[in-house]
C-alpha cells in the first residue's frame, strides 16, 4: 500500500483509534458512517490499522460493541488491520470474546487484532445491568486471561473436557492488552500479549509499564518478542493557531458534556515556547498533542523514543467531522 508524500510519518507505523463521537448533535447513524469514512480514508494514506472502543451508556459515544462495528468496517475496507481498543474483559466469558474475535478473523483472514482493558467503560450503573459485580469480575481478571489465551491456543478444557473457540481462522488473531500503567503492563507480559501504551489517558509517561512489560515479557504461541504501541491524542491543522483553536473548542465541548468523550488533558501541548522564552508545560505528562504536522511529529518521535516503539495508535475525537478527517490526512502526509 502506497502512503501518500511518506516522510517522516513512512519511519512509523501509524494506527487510528476511533471512539465513534457523535459530534455536534450527529445522530448515532451519522456517527457510524463517519467511522465507515475515516477507516476507509485511513486505509488510503497508509495507516496500518483502525481500532475502536467500548463504551456503555455514554451519550455522546455511539459504540458499545467493537466487534459488530469492525464485522461492518471490515466488509467496507481491503487490507487495514481491525481491532478493539478494547474489549473490557471482565464484563465477558472468555469463550464468547474468542468466538466472536475468531469468527471475524475467519471473515478478514489476517486483519483481525484483539485488544483487551479491564476499565468498566462506563457509569456504575450502565456497568451493574451489563455485568453486576464488576469488582468482583475485575479481581478474576486473571483467570479470564488465562482462560482466553488457552482458548486461542486451542489447548483450553473445562471440567477436564476439552473446549474449542469456534470457528478456528487458518490465519491466528493478534492479542493486545490496553492500559495506562504497570498492572496492565504486567498482565500483558505474563501473557505473551502486545502491550499498548494509553498516554492520551495516563499521567505517567509510560516508560515504567513499558519496562516492566519488556522484562517480564513470557513468550506464547501467538507473539514471540514483546510489541509496544502507544496511543496518543492528536490534532493536526495547516497552522498552529488552528490547531490549538480546534482543541479548545474540543475541550470546551467535552466539559459541556460532563467530558463523556475520554480523549485528552484539558492542558494543550504543542512543541513551540511561551512568550518569555520557557518551555510551556515543561513538567506536565503531555496527553495532548495539537499543532502543525511538524511540530506534531516533533513531539511524537520524542514519544516513540522515549518508549522504543515506532507504533502509534491516534485518538482525534473533533471537534467535528472534516478538521477530524483533515487532521488524520495531514498526520500521514507529512
């Protein structure tokens, strides 16, 4: 797949992360066509893959079931990667996470990649009608881990009988685990997963979990040698004025909403100096990422050699539909 005016961006492996915003009063419908739009765009400037995420009962997010949106993503693209980012294990049986994820992998034969968090993905009580105890749930995240990895190693059995995650795709899924500090890190070495990195919602500047993951990192059938992304939130605009406009009227939004849209810091980061000559916000964990394609990329490559990865997966949540799509187009192009 030809990247178009690959440069800087063509050093990396570039991925969107979609939450599936309802921007500006759109309608569930509208929303889900404009994720349709970006994936398919996604896949025209090179980026390697599109992943979205799980949300319950959040007004202002229209995707609470990653695996129907990329079932309907995938059939509307040819080669970009499809995952979750992430399907919130605790809320689920193992068995039924592997079957749906292997049947998506039997309809995109190579394409299919799991990503696996173990936050609630939404209010208390949006959490107890979807699973009840959630506490509980989440304490047992281990044996769920376990359990989905045998699953997909097809070496799992219950009550010594032997279950298989049914269809078996000739071509294994990918397996990740999100998260925004060590204990996620951990539970991904231990498994052998793929570990990414949720700087666009953490405080810490990942270098701690991703060290932790790459020391304890245990090898497994399906991924041999540790793998880092880091997921990050960025906006791109042909100037730096624009940019920083765009986040800010993205912000104000958010907080109009009881920041229901789970994408950045209220702090904006960009690469250029205050008027007195300091570095601006010099001391704060950037979370958000908004200027020129340059200065963008500027940031992001410290980013990427802070944590030794030359993956990333872009969260641009607004603050409408075309800035959104420009942005991703001139993060690709530059």
């Amino acid at each position: 797949m030809r990247r178009l005016g690959a440069n800087i961006s063509g050093k990396y492996n570039l991925g969107v992360l979609d939450l599936v915003p309802r921007l500006n009063g759109a309608t569930a419908e509208q929303a889900l066509q404009q994720s349709v739009t970006l994936a398919q765009h996604a896949e025209e400037w090179g980026y390697s893959r599109y992943w979205t995420s799980e949300h319950h009962d959040m007004d202002e997010l229209a995707s609470a079931s990653p695996e129907v949106l990329l079932a309907h993503i995938g059939a509307r693209t040819n080669t970009i990667q499809l995952g979750s980012g992430a399907v919130l294990l605790p809320h689920y049986s193992p068995l039924k996470v592997a079957e749906s994820f292997r049947l998506l992998a039997v309809l995109y034969p190579g394409r299919i990649e799991l990503g696996l968090g173990r936050a609630p993905g939404g209010g208390p009580h949006a959490t107890m009608a979807l699973s009840g105890n959630y506490l509980q749930h989440v304490s047992k995240l281990p044996e769920s881990l376990a359990a989905l990895t045998e699953l997909l190693e097809d070496r799992y059995t219950y009550e010594e009988h032997p279950v298989t995650a049914r269809p078996i795709p000739e071509l294994p899924l990918s397996l990740w685990m999100l998260g925004t500090n060590v204990k996620s890190a951990e539970f991904a070495a231990r498994f052998g997963m793929g570990y990414v990195f949720g700087q666009f919602m953490s405080d810490a500047d990942g270098t701690e979990a991703v060290r932790r993951y790459r020391e304890g990192f245990i090898p497994s059938a399906i991924r041999k040698e540790p793998e880092v992304m880091v997921a990050v939130s960025v906006l791109c605009a042909e100037t730096q004025e624009e940019a920083l406009s765009c986040s800010r009227e993205l912000a104000e939004k958010r907080r109009a909403v009881g920041k229901e849209i789970p994408t950045q810091s209220d702090n904006i980061n960009t690469s250029t100096s205050t008027n007195d000559g300091t570095d601006a916000n010099v001391n704060e964990v950037q979370r958000h990422y908004a200027g020129t394609p340059a200065q963008v990329w500027e940031q992001l490559q410290q980013v990427c050699q802070r944590l030794d990865t030359d993956r990333l997966l872009v969260v641009t949540a607004g603050p409408d539909y075309e800035r959104r799509l420009a942005s991703y187009k001139l993060l690709a192009n530059a």
